[in-house]
C-alpha cells in the first residue's frame, strides 16, 4: 500500500520544458491538432519537434507534480497498406515532402527491403480519418506499414516474407494481440481499398497476424445471428453497412466483392464471430 509520508509538492510553474513558446503560439493546453503539428518547422530535429508537442500536454488549469513512474505509450494495432505508387523511392520521398502531410513506420520494397521512415513510438499519418471498434483516432495507436506495390499487381514473395519477419518482431516487441493486425480497407471502408485483394491474409493469419475462418466447418448461422452486429463486433464501422460489407468480403471472400451477403459470406461472418469475438 502507498503511503505518504509528506505533503505532495505542488509546484505553480507549468512550464516543463524549456521551449520558445513564440515558436508555436497556437498551441494551448489541449490535445494538438494536425494541423497544429503541421505548423511546427519541419526542419526542426525530431527531439525538438517531440518537446515543442508534448508542450500542449501539460494541463494547464490543473497543479503540476510529476510522478516517477512512467514510460513512453506503445503502439497495439498494425495498419497495413499499399502504396499505390510506382516505387518505394516514390513514396520515401512522398513521405518527406512537406505538402503530402502522410506519412509510415515502415515502407517494404519489392525486394523485401525494409525502410524504417519513423519511431515506433511516434505518430504517423497513416491512416487518416478512421473507425475500428469504438478507436476512432487509429493513427494515435497505431504503426503504419506501406508495401511498394502500385495495387494491380501480385505482392512479391521477397517483400511479403520481409513483412512477416518485421511484424514477428513487432508482435512481440509491443505485444501487440494478434487479432490487431488490420488492413487500411478495414478502417476506413468508405475511402481505402488497400491492401489490394492480392494480399495474402490467410497465410498472414497462419502465421498470427489477424484473424481467418476455419473452412472446414462453415456451419450455417442461427436465424436469429445479425450480421450487422457481427460487423461491428468485428470492428468494422457500419455506418455505411454497403462499404463495411465490400470491405469484409474483399478481405476474406475476395472472388466476390458485391454490397450483398450471401449465404456462403454469412457462413465466414459467422464462422470468424464465433471463433475470435
Ligand atoms: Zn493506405
């Protein structure tokens, strides 16, 4: 049991770190915006630009007495995407230029080489507006994973054997539960459709990264199972049920990427809900 043994030291002081706040005049004490980051110099060095952004989390109507006890918030979902450009120097530059304002984590070449482009413990742009569950801000918890692949053509062995090895390492790095393990298509269904319906899911899912059904026992649902509900426990965002259904069916039916649910479809929604939620 904690005990105190002397009054908490309460200091007045707000000013944690010692930045020129002339520097960044719209930050206020709230959670800072993107387009408040976007404002920051990017030429300022990463641990100047972390300081200068982690001014706006220090509350400033409230006391300030620093605990001990502490480290750096990880990430626990992987969003994975393709580039949909022509290649990977393509997008590294994508990334560093400063109107784009996206960015990744990581950018797989086709050759299987890994590009790191920022800290794990950073916050990337990657997935922009976006919903999974009741997470509506995915990029705050998220890693960024972009496949140099344009989305018409097959993924290349040598880079989907490279993602397996960096997301093993991820896994179990930030011990990231496997059922975390999602594409964008999956966040953001009214906007994205990446990966494209070439990526391999189900070997992913073989190997712990994300979730498949078990073909050989597609039993009927029950008349009384609501597949919306079943979406949505899922994590999909069915707001727009039309998008969440193509989104569903690109990733784990992929013949058939229609708005309409068939009885086979309803068997792997209802095989997936029974089997991980
Ligand atoms: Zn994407």
């Amino acid at each position: 049991m904690l005990q105190a043994t002397n009054a908490p030291i309460i200091r007045t002081d707000t000013l944690k770190i010692s930045i020129d706040s002339t520097l960044l005049p719209s930050l206020g004490e709230a959670a800072v915006t993107e387009a408040q980051a976007e404002a920051i110099p990017p030429i300022m060095t990463t641990e100047d630009r972390v300081q200068l952004l982690m001014r706006a989390g220090i509350n400033k109507s409230a006391d300030w007495t620093e605990a001990i006890h502490y480290d750096i918030r990880k990430p626990n979902f992987v969003v994975i995407h393709h580039t949909a450009q022509h290649s990977i120097n393509q997008t590294i530059r994508t990334f560093q230029l400063q109107h784009t304002k996206v960015s990744a984590h990581y950018v797989i070449g086709k050759d299987g080489r890994v590009v790191q482009m920022l800290n794990d413990y950073l916050r990337s742009w990657h997935a922009g507006k976006s919903k999974w569950g009741n997470i509506t801000d995915m990029n705050s918890v998220s890693l960024g994973i972009e496949l140099d692949n344009n989305g018409r053509e097959p993924f290349a062995e040598a880079q989907i054997q490279s993602l397996l090895v960096l997301l093993d390492s991820l896994k179990t790095k930030y011990q990231i539960p496997f059922t975390n393990f999602i594409g964008h298509a999956d966040i953001a269904p009214t906007r994205k459709d990446d990966p494209s319906l070439f990526f391999p899911w189900k070997r992913l899912a073989d190997r712990g990264f994300g979730v498949w059904y078990d073909e050989s026992n597609l039993a009927a649902p029950p008349v009384t199972f609501n597949e919306v509900d079943a979406l949505r426990i899922i994590g999909y965002d069915v707001t727009n049920l039309r998008a969440a259904i193509i989104a569903f069916k690109r990733k784990f039916i992929v013949t058939d990427v229609s708005e309409v649910l068939t009885d086979y479809d309803r068997r792997v929604l209802f095989n997936l809900y029974r089997r991980y939620f």
